[in-house]
C-alpha cells in the first residue's frame, strides 16, 4: 500500500513538473504578452494546426487558448505534447 502511495505521488510530481514545462514553453509564444495564445501564436509550436481545430479546443470561443484550454487539448490527444 505505502508502495502504490509513493508511485501515486511520483505520477502527481511528474504531471506538475510537466504542466510547469509545458506553461514555461508556452509563454514563450505569447509575444503580445496577453496570457493567451492566438491562432498566429500557436502555429509556431504547432505548423499543422489547422483553424478547425483551434476552434473546436477554444471552449469559450473568445478566439484565443489559455493554458487550460492547450492543456485539454493535449490531455484528450488533440493537440501533441509540445517539444520541451
């Protein structure tokens, strides 16, 4: 039991350290520094990202990402995991 407590927690570190990369390489691609990512934005990380799918992962349909939505994305395999 305390065996499976150390994986569990292990598992839960790991997802943190890598939404802490994933949001560090985010940020470097808002270059207009408004915390979202526009469809422009994001087609440096993602080359094929084509608009339908920008619009099916923006959720509120505001015509930006947050990290919220990106990380949806990845996590439901819509998005790749960004190269880090």
């Amino acid at each position: 039991m305390a065996r499976l407590a150390m994986v569990v927690l292990a598992l839960a570190g790991a997802s943190v350290i890598a939404l802490s990369v994933m949001a560090a390489d985010l940020s470097k691609l808002d270059t207009d520094g408004n915390g979202m990512y526009s469809f422009n934005e994001l087609l440096v990380a993602y080359p094929d990202l084509g608009r339908t799918t920008f619009n099916a992962v923006d959720f509120n349909g505001d015509g930006y990402l947050t990290e919220g939505e990106i990380k949806a994305a990845v996590d439901a395999g819509v998005l790749p995991q960004m190269a880090g």
